[in-house]
C-alpha cells in the first residue's frame, strides 16, 4: 500500500517544533534517539504465527506500541466477536492482512480519541519538504521539522482519514512510532503534558529507559502522562510543607496495567503500584511492564473480571511485540483451601517458589495464583 501526498494540514512553526522536541526528547538543538525516526509500525505477516501480534525492534518504542497491541487484542477478541455466536479465540486472532490494517487504524484512533476526552484529536504527518531550518536552537531530524497538523471533533472522521494515510505509520524503516508519539502528546496538549509529569523544570516524556518509559504507557493507556498509578488524588506533605496533590488514575479504563518493578527498592512505593483502576480493566487486557520489559497479558472471557467464580481457575495469555508468546493456566482455587493465613502478604509463600519475573508480576494482580505454563517458555524471551 502506497503513501498518498498528503492534502491539507497546518504547517508546524518554529516554536512549535523546538516545544515539541523539548517537551519529548528534552532538547531541540540535539538530534532526538534515532530510533524514534526509523521505526515503524508493522506485524508479521498475516499467513505467519502469532499475526495479530505487532513485531518491534527492542528499543525505546516497545512500551508505547505494547499499548497499540492490547488495543488491537481487544479489537480482534472483544469487538469484532460476534455476540449471538461462540467464536475460538484462536480464531479471532487469525486476521487477514485488511483485518490488520483495520485494527490498527482503529486502535489508533481510539487512543487518540481517548487522549483528547472523547472531543477531538490531532494527528501530525511528515510532508515533503522541510518547513524549519537548521539552527543552533533546532537540530533537524527529516520528521519534525516537515509536519503538518490535522484536528478532528468527529471520531468517524479521524478514522477515515488515519486509514487512507495509515501508510505513513507502517512504512519500516519509517517514523510511524515517532508520529503516534507526537500526535498524543499535541492531542493531550504539550502544556498539560508537562503538567501531568509533575516533574522539576525541563523534565521531558521520554527518559533513559530502554524499552520507553512509563509516562508514554500511561499517556497512551489513560489520556494522561502521569508518573503515579494509584486511584485517583493523593495529598503528599509534612509537617513543614504544604500538602500537594499527587493525580494519578482518575477512572477504569478498557486496558489495564499491571508493573512488576524488581527488587529494587527505590521503585516500589505506593506511587508506582497500579491500583484497582489498573489492576481492574472493563476488559481482560493488561498492557505489562515486568522489569523494564513490556508486553500484553490477555483472556478471552469478557466475564472474567467481574464474575468471582470465573476467576477461580481460567487461561491467560502472555505476547510480546518480540513475537514471543506464553499460554497458562491461572489457579486461585488454593485459596479457598487455606493457603491464605490471613496476614496479607501475597507474595510471602510464593517468593521461594517463584522462578521467572513474569509469575511475580502476575502475583501482583491474583496472589496466590499457582501457575501452570503450556509448553516450553521462548529461549528468546524478555520477561
């Protein structure tokens, strides 16, 4: 599928441009990480394994396109089923390439929609030629400086256009990761953006980390880039200071989150522990962040979080955008066999059984879980 030229559009400016860098990479005037530029976005291949599944290279896009893959998990699973008949999963999960390209454009109109509050969008596409010169206060990297800007109030309206121009993302090597990226951040506003991350002056959205950092996971995830994944507001102070309020997860979301940080310390205060809002999506989908290593957590029965019985015993899926996938049972029926002796420490027996980080994060969200893996687990695979 070809790019077409692209008709309309505001022209970025100059401020816009350095704004834009800064508030992403953090500078303007040095050229942003080049994998930003040349990594699009791209499954395997419709006739191959797993073709439901997005394929990434291991670099700072993985966090942000492992939320594009559960949106498109639960496009296939939850809202192409058809409800008056039982379908296999295995079935919905087997697209054709038009299926493809369809829950793509859909799943990223559908953050966006979300990002802007169900109100309006902006998406940003490269044109020809450069708009912005080369200058000590701006770096050109072939993407930014040539954008032009589309705003949509119709949501009907922004799908239509994101699927005859759905080339310019998918186009490998190709700067569909860095577009999505920008088009969340102008969406959600660059102002509010620096807001959301609470941070110290001339903090920016992308960090050190490498598989992205979790600020982009949440700003795709719940239409804020907030650093805390507790429910809700929390009033941080002392005795000396004025209590501040800490915003972080405001309402349920279709996709969850579920984050297993190490035994690092530093990492684990109540701030950076998804809450029920996380923990407890409308759907069975969970983006995951296990270690630095994202992926997609994901069952097929829509009952599964709202029915206990349900959840006593029930299949889990675990995917990667490496192209790695895991198949297991989850067990809570021990603890209705008095496994639980009441002092609340989930993790307390499990810990001398746990052997991968991938049980332990599954251990945050269903805690005495006794898990059962199907088959051998991927030599190549990054918990």
């Amino acid at each position: 599928m070809s790019k077409l030229k692209l008709v309309g559009g505001r022209p970025i400016t100059i401020d816009e441009a350095i704004e834009l860098r800064q508030t992403v990479f953090g500078s303007a005037a040095s050229p942003p990480r080049g994998e930003w530029t040349r990594t699009g976005i791209n499954y395997g291949a419709a006739s191959g394994e797993y073709p439901y599944g997005l394929r990434t290279p291991r670099n700072a896009t993985r966090g942000m396109q492992s939320v594009l893959q559960a949106f498109i998990i639960k496009y296939f699973i939850f809202d192409c089923k058809p409800r008056d008949k039982s379908v296999v999963m295995e079935e919905l999960l087997k697209p054709t390439e038009a299926e493809q390209a369809q829950a793509l454009y859909l799943a990223i109109s559908d953050i966006l929609w979300n990002i802007g509050e169900k109100t309006k969008a902006l998406i940003v596409l490269p044109g020809e030629n450069s708009l912005i010169p080369h200058s000590h206060a701006y770096f050109q990297d072939n993407v930014t400086e040539k954008l032009f800007f589309f705003e949509f109030t119709k949501l009907d309206e922004m799908q239509i256009f994101m699927k005859r121009y759905l080339p310019y993302f998918t186009e490998n090597p190709g700067p569909g990761a860095l577009l999505l990226l920008y088009s969340a951040v102008v969406t959600r506003g660059m102002e509010n953006l620096r807001n959301d991350l609470d941070a110290p002056k001339g903090a920016h959205l992308m960090g050190p980390y490498e598989e992205g950092s979790l600020n982009i996971v949440t700003l795709m995830l719940t239409g804020r880039a907030t650093p805390y994944l507790h429910n809700g507001v929390v009033y941080v102070g002392d005795e000396d200071h004025y209590a501040l309020p800490q915003f972080g997860i405001l309402g349920r979301g279709s996709i969850g989150l579920l984050v297993w940080e190490g035994e690092n310390e530093a990492m684990r205060s109540a701030s950076r522990q998804p809450g029920s809002r996380l923990k407890t999506p409308a759907t069975p989908v969970w983006v995951s962040c296990c270690c630095g290593h994202y992926g997609v957590l994901f069952n097929s029965n829509r009952e599964l979080l709202r029915n206990y019985h349900a959840e006593k015993r029930f299949e889990l899926h675990y995917y990667t955008c490496a192209g790695c996938y895991i198949s297991m049972t989850v067990d809570n029926r021990q603890q209705e066999d008095g496994a639980d002796d009441g002092d609340g420490d989930g993790e307390r027996k499990q810990s001398d059984m746990v052997s991968t980080p991938l049980e332990r994060l599954i251990h945050t969200k269903w805690m005495e879980a006794k898990l059962t893996y199907h088959g051998p687990l991927p030599a190549s695979l990054n918990f």
